[in-house]
C-alpha cells in the first residue's frame, strides 16, 4: 500500500511538471520595442535639447535632405490663413512647385473633426478666457483641431505624396491639467508601438512637451489626443474639460517608407 501511495505521488508529481513544461513550451515571448521617452513641463527647454539630440541636426529646411530633422512652429503661416477653421492640412507638405521649399517638411494632418485652426491670440476669439489660459512656447501662433481633440500626423517624403516614416516625434502642448487626457500613440503602419502620456502642466507658463524615439522601428503616423474635449466656443476649461492646444512639432527627417 505504501509503494501504491508513493507511485501515486511521483504519478501525479510527473503529470504537474509535465504541464507546467507543456505551458512554458507553449508561451511565445512578446517582443519588446525599444524606445526612448522624452518629458517635461515648466521649463522644457533641457527636454527639448536632449530630444533634438536624438533626432539630430541640423534643422532642415528644404526638400531632398537624408539625415537632420524638421520643426513646425505655425510662426510661418500668414495672416489669411490664422484664426480661421480652414487651416490647409497640407500646408507644411506643399507639391507645388512655385511654394518656398520651407513649406515641404513632410507632414500632412488629418482629423475625424471638421479641419484646422492656427491662433494668435491663444484661441481668445473663439472664446473669452483661452487667452489667459494658453501661452505659446514659440510666440506667437499656436494649432488645434476644430470639431475634435485627434489630430492624425502622417508623414510623407518632403514635397512628395510619397509615404515616408520618422524613429521619433515630439509635441509642445500647452495647459495640460488632467493626467491622461493628453498623449501621443505611435504607428508603424495598421501596428500601434503604444500611447504615450503628456505630464501635466506644473506652472504658470503650462508648458509640457512629450516626445518618443523609436531606434529600431518607422513611424509612419502619430495619433494626437490633446485634451478630452475639443477647443470651441461652447466649452471653458477647468471642471469638467481639460481643453489644450499645441504649439512646436518636431520630427527627424522623413525617409522613404519601404
């Protein structure tokens, strides 16, 4: 009776291990993708450095380049086309040929909104009180969606319509006050490389940036959640909505998707 007992112990001993090696043969490890993330608010401008590092130098500012990165700050855009709805989501990827080649830096927009708003006034025209509420980090435009808080960034080879991709993208925002209702998620094509959070405003200038480098993989587009709600005249932020806009792009220089 004891061998029984003892055979049925080393039995069952066998079939748990047995199983539990059966598991560990079954798990496939889910790769990891590497990347370095780069945030801060207040005084951003170490974080902006260490980022520009990584995407590196210099700045380019026309069309044909292989190495460098660009920069959007909506100073550029003329007065017909600021505080107006009708911002060209094309408007720093020109194809036309007689536009200034700073134009062409490969960055196209779109959003499940109605289109584009770029401001000189921190959005006070649309309703009283944004303007002591936003600051711009390079004064004096800033950029949002109209009818929604996504901003989709597709990147394509400079002053072409050819798709193209980035390792690393960055945005300043301003007046982000909730943790959460801000990020930034990554594609490399139909695949999400992960969302990513802004940190929250931490003083009077409300200025946070976030920006990701991926060293071993191609963005092809950033989704942009900039706030829980989007800027309008009907909504005020503080309570219940955490309203933020943008201001600086950045992005190493667009190549040729494969």
């Amino acid at each position: 009776m004891k061998n029984l007992k003892h055979f049925a112990f080393l039995l069952g001993a066998f079939i748990i291990v047995s199983s539990c090696e059966s598991d560990d043969q079954e798990e496939t490890p889910v790769p990891l993708t590497p990347f370095t993330e780069v945030k801060g608010s207040g005084d951003i401008a170490g974080k902006l450095a260490e980022f520009r590092t990584l995407l590196g130098n210099p700045v380019n500012a026309t069309p044909g380049q292989t190495a460098g990165r660009r920069e959007i700050t909506w100073d550029g855009v003329p007065a017909a086309q600021t505080n107006t709805n009708t911002f060209p989501c094309d408007f720093f990827n020109s194809k036309d040929t007689a536009v200034a080649a700073g134009r062409k830096r490969g960055a196209e927009f779109t959003t499940p909104g109605t289109g584009f708003r770029t401001s000189d006034n921190d959005f006070e025209d649309l309703l009283t009180g944004y303007g002591e509420q936003f600051n711009a980090f390079s004064p004096a435009r800033t950029f949002a969606p109209v009818g929604s808080n996504k901003t989709d960034v597709l990147f394509k080879v400079p002053g072409t319509s050819n798709g193209a991709s980035v390792n690393g993208f960055g945005v300043v925002f301003s007046d982000v006050d909730r943790a959460n209702s801000t990020s930034i998620e990554f594609f490399e094509g139909d695949k999400s490389l992960g969302i990513f959070t802004a940190p929250v405003r931490t003083d009077a200038s409300g200025i946070s940036f976030l920006g990701v480098f991926f060293p071993e993989n191609k963005v092809t587009r950033a989704t942009i959640t900039s706030g829980d709600i989007a800027v309008s005249n009907k909504f005020a932020d503080g309570g219940q909505y955490d309203v933020v806009v943008m201001d600086d792009f950045l992005y190493n220089e667009p190549k040729a998707a494969n």
